[in-house]
C-alpha cells in the first residue's frame, strides 16, 4: 500500500485509519491531488476555509501544511474520516490546533471565505450539504468540488447550480476535474427527513440524506428481521446501524434489553436515535435510559463495562467507492473480543462475501441460519477457554494474512 502523497511540491505520508488495516487501499485519490495542484496554481492564500468529505485527510493536511496556521473548519458524517484527519495530521507532525471539527447537522459558521469539497457518492447527501452551504455563504464566495471526471457530468453541475450558485467545470486531469461553483447568495431550505412505514413489524422509520436505505427496507436487513435469533439476551449492539431498524425490532422482541445502536455515519446515528423516540420503544418508563447512540468506528472505542450477550451485524462491503471486506473484519474481530462468553453475534451478507471463512476462524464456529440466492445469515458463538488468542493481541492485519481460501460448505441449500 502506498503511503507517500507526493503533488505539487507536498511531500506527505498519509494512511487510512486505522493505520494496521489491512485493505491495500490508499488514503487520497486522484481528486484530492488535483484539488491541491489546483490551489497551488491559483497562489491560494490562507484564508477561511471549510473542507467537506475530506475522507482521510489529504486535503486538510496539505493545507495545514502549505500552511500549519490556515484556519479551517472541517465537516464530515464520517467518523473514521475525521480519525484519518486526526491520525494523518499527527502522523506529519502538523498542528490540529484551532480546526473546527463539525459533523453533517451541526451549525455552520457564518465567517467561511472559501470552501473544499469533495464530491460524495450520495447525491442526495450532496444536495443537502449545498443547501447547508447556501445558508451561510456570503454571494460570490468560491466552492471547488473535486471528483472522478466519469461521476461529473450536466445533471451534476446543474444540481449545485439549483442548490447553492453557478458551476463549471475544469479540463480533465488524471480522469479527475475540479468543479468551480461560485454562491449565489440565496438561502435554500434543507429538506425534510424521509419517513415510511414497516406494518408488519408496526415500525415508522425517519432516514437522514446521508443513510442507506433512505425510503424502503433494504432487503439483507428484511431477511435478517425474518430469522431473528431466538434466546433471552439483556444487551444487544447493532453494530453498523443505519436507521437503527434492527436494533428497534430487537427491542420488540426482547423488551428487558439494552440496546447499543453503533455507526460510523453521524446521520445514521441520529436517524436511530430519531427512530427509537419516534416508535416510542422505552419501557417501564424509563425514557432515554435503554438505549445509547454511539457515533464510532465500529466497536474501537466500546466502553469496557458493555459485555453484550448478541451483537447484531449488517456489515458494509465498501468503504466510499473502494470493495473492501477490511470493515466486516473488524467488526467481527471486535465483536469477539466484545461479547460476553457464550453471546453470539449474527450476521448478513451477501453469499459470495464469504463471511462464514471470517467467522469460522476468529470464532471457531459458524452455522448457517438461513439463505436464499443472495443473501444468507450466520451466527457464531463466542465459546472463549484459557488459551484466547484474539482477546488481546491479535491485529486485523494478522488475521487476513492467515485467512484460509473461502469454501461455500457452510452456506446449506438454497431456500
């Protein structure tokens, strides 16, 4: 995996958080690096500048490092994206002193002088960040979005032209461009959340712009809803939430728990937290006191007193727009480590995922719940004895470079 960033006389080391992943996968892309040698070619000078979706921290470590006092405010929904910017900006030895870190709902200041973006697979969250933008800027003020030259295209530039002012785009350069917008001084409103109905769980779900599955069930999540795990569980995590519609359902089902709702998206965490009053899911009275909200990178800052006895688990298998499976190791490795012994965590994924090789090796056990052509559910028991070798020191890293090659043994017949 390459780790220097070398553009336009900026010499870097940056690395996706964490460091010890093992996905092969780069911190900054093509975009980043012409946004940069753009700003140097415009002689840029150090002022307000908010940076948008900057995924692990390119674009604010070279500021910081054409200028390490360049004022900056920097917003992202994801929380493994402001731990890259943290991390790469350590890494480097630039200061993180004095950067406004704000997520996707927070107020935005009305001082910003220049704005960085780069453009987010969801339009929709697009749009919405424009529209925050439109609140504050002040007319004229310069917006440079940075993309892939395939994802920019006339529906693209006419939707910043609706939502926040005028856009254009530059020649191609590394199959990237750099798209100037320049505000228009008019405030937009933000929409309004989408909400739908699940009659047959008797569920309202409300989703924020940047949740998947914005306005229906996705359907790994209604097969996981259709074979639940049976048993008599007081502390369940659904780790990697979304809209929180498995850890709500889990509630119904067993109404004594405890639920932790986990998510790297901020607005997927609001969206459960929205969700869980919304269906008014608190028993006994106790109203805020059976659930918690945790906005991290997966189960890395979990608090050490939580044991749950079932982790419930959708993982994703991309990261941006890179495939990746280095998200669902982690999050199985930790739920391991995290479960009390004898707590299962049950799993979906789709079939040619391969999670039950996953599975298999850090738990050793799997079995096959339930499948159809796509998708199937596994679960897995933590069974811990004297000898624990995942408990402590054992790296994701490790476990990938020891992976056995996949078999489909485990995935029973077809349903």
């Amino acid at each position: 995996m390459t780790t220097q960033f070398s553009v336009a006389d900026i010499e870097l080391e940056l690395a996706r958080y964490p460091k010890d992943q093992e996905s092969n996968l780069q911190a900054w892309d093509a975009a980043d690096e012409h946004l940069i040698k753009h700003l140097k070619e415009t002689e840029q000078v150090s002022v307000t500048t908010a940076i948008l979706n900057d995924n692990f921290g390119a674009l604010t470590t070279c500021l910081r490092s054409m200028d390490p006092a360049w004022p900056l405010m920097v917003e992202t929904d994801a929380k493994t994206s402001q731990l890259g910017i943290q991390q790469n900006l350590a890494t480097n030895k630039l200061p993180s002193e004095a950067i406004e870190w704000l997520n996707s709902r927070d107020d935005l200041p009305s001082k910003i002088e220049l704005v960085l973006m780069k453009l987010p697979k969801n339009l929709t969250y697009f749009a919405h960040q424009l529209n925050r933008l439109s609140q504050v800027l002040p007319v004229n003020t310069q917006v440079l979005i940075s993309a892939k030259a395939k994802s920019i295209n006339k529906s693209v530039l006419e939707l910043i032209s609706k939502h926040l002012g005028s856009a254009s785009a530059s020649l191609t350069w590394k199959k990237t461009r750099v798209i100037t917008c320049v505000s228009d001084g008019k405030v937009r409103s933000l929409p309004n959340e989408v909400q739908w109905s699940v009659p047959k769980l008797n569920l309202e779900i409300r989703n924020l712009s940047n949740v998947f599955a914005a306005n229906k069930l996705d359907i790994g999540a209604e097969i996981m809803l259709e074979n639940m795990p049976k048993g008599n569980f007081k502390s369940i995590i659904d780790l990697g939430c979304g809209n929180g519609i498995l850890g709500l359902h889990a509630k119904q089902l067993f109404p004594e728990a405890y639920i932790h709702f986990v998510d790297d998206s901020e607005m997927a965490i609001e969206s459960a937290k929205q969700n869980w009053q919304l269906n008014k899911l608190d028993t006994d009275g106790l109203v805020g006191q059976q659930a918690t909200f945790g906005w991290d990178d997966c189960l890395t800052h979990l608090d050490d007193g939580v044991r749950p006895d079932l982790i419930l688990c959708n993982p994703p298998f991309h990261q941006g727009e890179a495939i990746t499976d280095h998200i669902a190791w982690q999050m199985f490795l930790q739920s391991w480590r995290s479960l009390k012994n004898g707590g299962i965590l049950h799993v979906v994924g789709n079939r040619h995922l391969a999670y039950h090789v996953k599975l298999q090796r850090i738990f050793k056990n799997c079995t096959t719940v339930a499948s159809n052509g796509k998708f199937v559910i596994l679960q897995a028991q933590k069974i811990s004895k004297k000898a624990e070798p995942f408990e402590t020191h054992t790296t994701e890293a490790e476990m990938v470079a020891s992976e056995p090659h996949p078999q489909s043994s485990l995935y029973g017949a077809k349903k």
